[in-house]
C-alpha cells in the first residue's frame, strides 16, 4: 500500500515508460444475448487502447470451446485486436486438445493462453490428467508448439498454487512452462505487490527471463471478486476488505474506492519498473478504462 500519493508522480513516470507499456485484457465468452451486448460494447471502449491482445477464457472441461472460438475469431474480424483463446487439458484426450489447436490455427488464431485447467469441481480439488491427455500445462505447451508457431501465455501464482508443495516446486513448474516454449507468463489476480515483486525476484534467481505480466483485477464488485479470491487461493489485505465495508447497496461510492484502490496498484507497480500489465475485465470497461488512462495510454485516434 502507497504510503503517499503524489499526483505529479503517475505523470512523470507515464512519460518515461509510456513507449514501452503493454496492456492486454480478458474477457470471458457471454452466455446470453444480453452479455453479448455488454461484452460488445466493453471491447468497443477497449480496442481503442491498441491492447497487444484480447483474450477469451475456456470453460471447465472445453465447456466454452466453440464459443471461445467463436468470439475470438470476431474480435479479430471485428475490432482489429490481435486476440488470444485460452486453453486447457482438463477432461479430453492429447487428440481432442490438439484438434481445437488446429482449428485455432486454421480460424487464424496465433496467440494462445494455455493453461492447466481446474477440474469441473472446482478449484482446490485435486486434478487427474485424462488417461491420454496432457498431464500438465508444460506437456500442453510442448504439444502446442508442435502444432504451430504460436505466440503463448501461460499462468503464474504470486502467491503460490494452491496444490503446489513448495516454493521451490511451483517456480520450478513456472520454469518448464517457459521452457517448454511459452512467450510469457500472467499472473493470477494478487493484490498486495510485495507478494508479486517477491515472486519476479524468485523466478529471475530460478533462471526466468521471460516477462511475467502482473494480472490486476479491478474490485468491480468487492463480494463477487472476494468470492472469486477464496476459490482460488489469492488474499485481499484487511486494508481493502475495510475500505469496502459497508458499501454493498451504495454502487457510487464503492466504484470510487475501486477506482482508487486500483490506480494505488498499478501506480506502486509503475513505480517498480513495470511497463506490462493484464487486466481481467469480466466484461467491463469503467475501470480498466480509468486505468489505462492513469497509465497513459489513449485510445489512438484516426488520422
């Protein structure tokens, strides 16, 4: 947490770093014509931004396969934005993994998330490989690779991975993505930035060099996001949870002190050389928009 806030200091740090900064934003697929709508409009705001891409989440066991693919084939026939389908191996066979990077591939698709993936139960459940699937996001990395020369991300736990025996074990797990071919990493959601800085300085003595993108998640609603939390193993300090008490039936003042504890982050992370960001969107524009304008970045403008 920023023990002051000085207001010319976003400024002067948004010259210095602004030819380098790197947004990129996640969507999920929408399920119903209303969503649609919202996820439409969101990305109409954000595409301005020249985001480096868009990515569209996969569900639980390729329950959202054909309509990521769907949309992330639109947002590019649409918008212009590079876009990005995420991936994982639960629940299908090498064969049915491959086949979706295939059509990936032919729909155009060059960017890919590919991640391991949470077992239908849930997140903290332990997960158990198909008998002829990938057994993890390295192996689903490896098989990507011989598919294509695709541009991949995969995930990052500053916190650690929930399943994760050790430190040792889950950098170590960090370091055979990488190697195994992906581009970058992007963390899960955190919101204390020791607990990030921490992490990159764990990785870079492990031998990482790739970039390892800090996720933000902008707090659009403190319940749905604290939910979102405790599932997968992210803690929110007191320090928010308190600024957000009581402001569950008063949407005006809370989205002021989203707006607020947010621009804190990225402005501490600017502050520490940052000049890559991801944000989780969940389909909505506002605040990422407030933050990529903290940051610098306006929507480019026709000539």
């Amino acid at each position: 947490m920023l023990s002051s806030f000085d207001l010319d200091r976003p400024s002067r740090q948004v010259a210095e770093k602004r030819p380098q900064l790197q947004l990129s934003f996640e969507f999920f697929p929408p399920k119903t014509d209303a969503m649609e709508e919202r996820f439409w409009e969101s990305l109409g705001k954000l595409a301005p931004l020249s985001p480096r891409f868009v990515s569209v989440t996969y569900g639980a066991g390729g329950s959202t396969r054909e309509r990521t693919l769907r949309m992330v084939s639109q947002i590019k026939a649409q918008s212009g934005v590079d876009a990005a389908a995420h991936l994982t191996c639960v629940g299908a066979s090498r064969a049915e993994v491959d086949a979706v990077v295939e059509g990936y591939k032919a729909a155009g698709i060059n960017r890919i998330v590919a991640l391991r993936g949470d077992p239908p139960e849930g997140v903290g459940q332990p997960f158990v490989p198909h008998p002829e699937g990938y057994r993890n996001a390295a192996e689903l990395v490896e098989g990507i690779r011989r598919i294509g020369d695709f541009d991949i991300s995969v995930a990052a736990y500053p916190e650690k991975h929930p399943q994760s025996p050790s430190w040792e074990a889950d950098i170590d797990n960090l370091k055979r993505k990488l190697d195994a071919g992906a581009s970058r990493a992007i963390t899960q959601m955190f919101f204390n930035n020791a607990d990030y800085l921490r992490y990159v300085e764990r990785a870079r003595k492990a031998g990482v060099t790739a970039p390892i993108v800090p996720g933000i998640q902008p707090i659009h609603s403190f319940k749905q996001i604290s939910g979102f939390a405790a599932r997968c193993g992210a803690s929110i300090p007191v320090w928010i949870a308190e600024r957000f008490e009581g402001l569950e039936d008063d949407p005006e003042t809370h989205a002021l002190v989203a707006a607020a504890v947010a621009a804190e982050q990225v402005t501490e992370l600017l502050d520490e050389g940052v000049t890559e960001f991801h944000f989780y969107t969940l389909n909505r524009s506002n605040l990422v928009l407030a933050l990529a304008r903290l940051l610098g970045r306006r929507p480019a403008v026709a000539v």
